[in-house]
C-alpha cells in the first residue's frame, strides 16, 4: 500500500514510495527510534495527494517516479515545486504535496 524502509543506520534515512493498489485512500504510521513516520495517500481523478509527517533526526527521500508525476511540476505546501530528479529530500517537518496524475 506504502513502502517506507530505512536507507541508513537508525531510520536516520528513509525512502518512501508510491504503490498503486487500487485503493483511493491509504494511510498509516511507522513507529522509529526517532519517532513516528505518518503517511497518507489520496488519488483522487486527476491527481495524488500525500500527506507525510518526518519525525526530528530522520530524512525522507520521496520517490517522485511512484506516483506516476506527468509534469515536472507539482506542489508541496502550498507551493509550486519542479521535479529536478528522480526523488526530493524531505527534512523533518509536515508536508502536503497534490502530484498532477494527467
């Protein structure tokens, strides 16, 4: 449903990726020695949205090719962000990004 898997030595590191089950809502929490990872996904018709909680000492790595991205832009916060690579780093902190999806 959502893969989150640690990339370095106390979930300091964590990669996070979009799995199309078929679901159109799909959330959950990754409990870590730095604290709870929360996770939520949405598809609605025309686009994805996530919401992901990064706990203090931790970095995600939000795999962009997962979510099936059409453009090279998308939205994280509020604000209009370009997808330079494949995957963007997310400090700790509270993220709501919409990824268009036609």
């Amino acid at each position: 449903l959502f893969r989150s898997w640690p990339t370095a030595p106390g979930m300091s590191l964590v990669d996070i990726r979009y799995c199309d089950c078929g679901l159109k809502k799909v959330s959950g929490a990754v409990p870590t020695p730095r604290g709870v990872i929360e996770l939520a996904w949405e598809r609605r018709p025309n686009a994805l949205r996530l919401h992901l909680v990064v706990p203090d000492g931790t970095i995600a790595v939000l795999d962009l090719n997962s979510v099936g991205l059409k453009a090279d832009k998308f939205r994280l916060n509020g604000k209009v962000c370009s997808a330079i690579g494949p995957s963007i780093e997310l400090s700790p902190g509270d993220y709501r990004a919409q990824f268009s999806t036609v």
